[in-house]
C-alpha cells in the first residue's frame, strides 16, 4: 500500500499597520502554485492566535497550506520563500516573517504547541526549538517572530471550524477608499443570516465585512459553510474590480481561546478564561467610556472591563447589580484586568436593599454609622442600621448570554449566534 506523504507551509508576521495581509500572500502563492501544477489538497487555513499576546501582528493569524510532498515539493518551497521576500512589509519594525516546511505526520506535542499558541505567551527561541525538535524547516526573516504561529498554523487541530471568503482588490487601488455597495451587504445579510454571521453591526450602521485598514482585502464574509459562502459572494457587489478571492478554513469565532477556570485565581494575565463569580460592587464608568466591576468567588477577585468600543454593551453590563452570579468570557490584558467578550447570567438577586422609608413617605438618610437613620423631612430617627430588602424588576435575564457588538468583537470569539448551533 502506498503511504502519501504532505508538506505543510506555515506562514506569519508577514504585514503591518500600514498594509499588506497574510492571506493575501497566500492566495498569490496559490496562484503561483496553480500556474505550476501544485494543488492544495484542502482548503487554506487562516489560524487566529491568543488575541491578548504580546508583539502580536495586527490580526495575530498564521496561514498554513497543505500540498502533496512530490516532485513539486522543492518548487513549492522556493514559491513560498521568494513570495514572502517580495510582499511582506520589512519597511516596518515589527513585521518579522516566518515560513515552516514539515513532511511529517502532524503529532500530539505539535497539536498541544498550538494550543500553547493560543493559550499562552510563546517566545521566538521556544518555537525555534520546537520546531527543531519536530524536525521542522526552519526560515526567519529578521526575528523570525513568524515562526510562533506558522508551527502552531499547521498543527492545530480543527474540531469546531467557520470558513471566510476573502476577497481582494487590485493593487492599484490598495490605501483607497473602498467602493463596496452597502445596500448589497444588507441584502446579503437577510438572505444568509444566520449561516454567515458578523456581517453587520445594526447598532452602530457598521459594514463588519469591510477592514478598516490599509490592507489588500475589498470584503471578507464569515460562515459556517461553503455554500452560504459562495449565495453571498454572488450578492455582494462593488464599483471597483475584484482581483482575486480565496476561501479560508479556519478557527475564527469558535472560543477555541477559552479555557475553563474552576476559580478566579487559576487565572494568569495574557490567558483567555471563562469563569463564574458573583459580582462584587455596581458597575462604574470612567473618564474615556470605559465601564469596570469586580467579581468575586472563594478563591479571590479580578476587576472586569467593559473598554468605550464595546458601545451599547456597556448599557447592558451597568444592569450588574452586587450578588448576581455571571460566567465571563474574556482574557486577561496588560492591567491584569479581565476584558469581556461576553457573559452568561447564572443567578440574579431579584432583592435590592434600601433605606426605610419614614412614615412621613419621605426615604429616610443614614444618621451616622452605628446612628440608623434619620428623616431630613420631619425629623423622625431610628435607632436600627438595617436595610429594608425591595423586590426589584431586573433587565436581565437568567441563563441568557450578552455579547459584545460585532464592531468591537474578536475574531475567535464565538458570537450567540453559533453557540447553540446543531
């Protein structure tokens, strides 16, 4: 029996803030493989990484590509090479390209590298190893920082999966404004919705398909499947010329970056959590927009931010009252704060403790720790401290989760909309 054999290209850190996109590098390579007789032999994949990394590139996504490993194995390697010498954007500091050629099988300490990846905080010199230690094939350009998620771009497994069409403008256009018809990104919408999702954010009159950078890409459109991908490519139209477009395969909004927490203090900075806690004070919102809380649990307590992108967000976590429980989702940034990509209500207390009211009708005031209180009306006092426990109506709801809007959401995490998919 024939045994076949693959290579697997990995490929990151290849753009900047000031252009260029990875899967726009890979579709180029594509096309050079195509005009050479190299087949891919799945779809590309576009693999997001820990979103709260450090020196992480702007979408903080490797590529990996998978062909047969035949005579066209050393044509395709030097394709790749001679791709990312001639696109990436070197001009700029933090652009440091990496490319990893492995014909091996793709092992259990490779899938649990990934998983690091994602997870965790991997450094240049700890890839390099690895991926020595696999018997990688090994190309840095400058730091070679690419090599981090180009292993980890070949390696991880997909159980749970989206796929999104890229597509990309001609070069002469690249740095303009983009001409895509809105009111088409509407109606595709309503014709693919729930099977594309995050095409829109109706809050905010916000096109979600459309990158607000420099970059190559004219749209990209997430889904669920192929199908819908390609009903929605057809319904989407623009006043400027499609260059090319490409199908990813890939980990986008599935909370692959989640991990289970049993207690707060399991928790490390630059880790992706979910975790339940009560919560411990009333939500406040700061100069600048940003909305902090805390919750709490045996085991200690983490400070919670809702950041001023989350918009109408912040509304919904400012109906938090102290004693509800919740499970946030999230990561742990730079301030050790927890940033919220969305919660689940697990309990809600329905009681709210107040003042008494006097028999004057008038709420009576605090007349001095350890004093009760007193009517600033009539003067009555009395001599106890305790509240008086008031049924309240809460604008939230048991078991319901509340997420992020689509203008502020991350590209892993998962959005309602598939969580309860069959």
């Amino acid at each position: 029996m024939i045994s076949i054999k693959y290579l697997h290209i990995g490929i990151d850190d290849t753009d900047s803030p000031d252009g260029m996109c990875t899967t726009y590098l890979a579709s180029q390579i594509i096309n050079k493989f195509k005009e050479n007789g190299i087949d891919l032999v799945e779809y590309p994949r576009l693999i997001r990484l820990n979103p709260f990394a450090r020196h992480k590139t702007r979408g903080n996504g490797g590529v990996a590509l998978k062909i047969l490993n035949d005579d066209n194995a050393s044509l395709a390697k030097s394709i790749v090479l001679d791709e990312v010498e001639k696109l990436s954007m070197f001009d700029c500091d933090n652009t440091n390209p990496g490319v990893i050629f492995y014909d091996g099988e793709i092992t259990p300490e490779m899938e649990k590298y990934a998983f690091r990846a994602i997870y965790e905080f991997i450094t240049i010199d700890e890839a390099e190893k690895f991926g020595k230690s696999v018997d990688c094939e090994i190309h840095k350009f400058k730091k070679g920082r690419g090599i981090i998620g180009s292993i980890a771009s070949i390696s991880l497994p997909l159980s749970d999966y989206t796929y999104e069409l890229l597509a990309y403008r001609a070069p002469e256009n690249f740095g303009t404004p983009r001409r895509i018809d809105y009111e088409s990104v509407y109606e595709m919408d309503r014709q693919t919705f729930p099977d594309t999702f995050e095409n829109i954010d109706y809050s905010e009159n916000y096109i979600a398909i459309e990158p607000k950078t420099p970059c190559p890409v004219l749209y990209g459109i997430r889904s669920n499947n192929v199908e819908s991908l390609k009903i929605a490519q057809d319904i989407v139209t623009a006043s400027e010329p499609i260059d090319d477009w490409c199908i990813f395969k890939t980990n986008q909004h599935t909370d692959m970056h989640i991990q289970e927490a049993s207690r707060i203090s399991d928790m490390k900075q630059f880790g992706c959590y979910c975790v339940e806690g009560e919560v411990k004070n009333k939500p406040t919102i700061i100069d600048g927009g940003h909305m902090f809380f805390y919750i709490q649990d045996g085991s200690g307590e983490i400070e919670c931010g809702a950041y001023e992108p989350t918009k109408n967000f912040r509304k919904t976590v400012s109906h938090l009252l102290p004693g509800d429980v919740i499970k946030v989702y999230g990561g742990i940034g730079e301030q050790n704060t927890f940033n919220i990509e969305k919660f689940q209500v697990i309990r809600l207390t329905d009681v709210e403790y107040r003042n008494p009211v006097c028999e004057c009708g008038k709420r009576m005031t605090s007349a001095g720790k350890n004093k009760g209180f007193k009517c600033k009306k009539c003067g009555r006092k009395i001599d106890s401290d305790e509240k008086v426990p008031i049924k309240i109506k809460r604008n939230l709801k048991n078991a319901q989760f509340y997420e992020t809007p689509v203008s502020a959401r991350r590209h892993l995490s998962k959005p309602i909309c598939r969580m309860f998919k069959s």
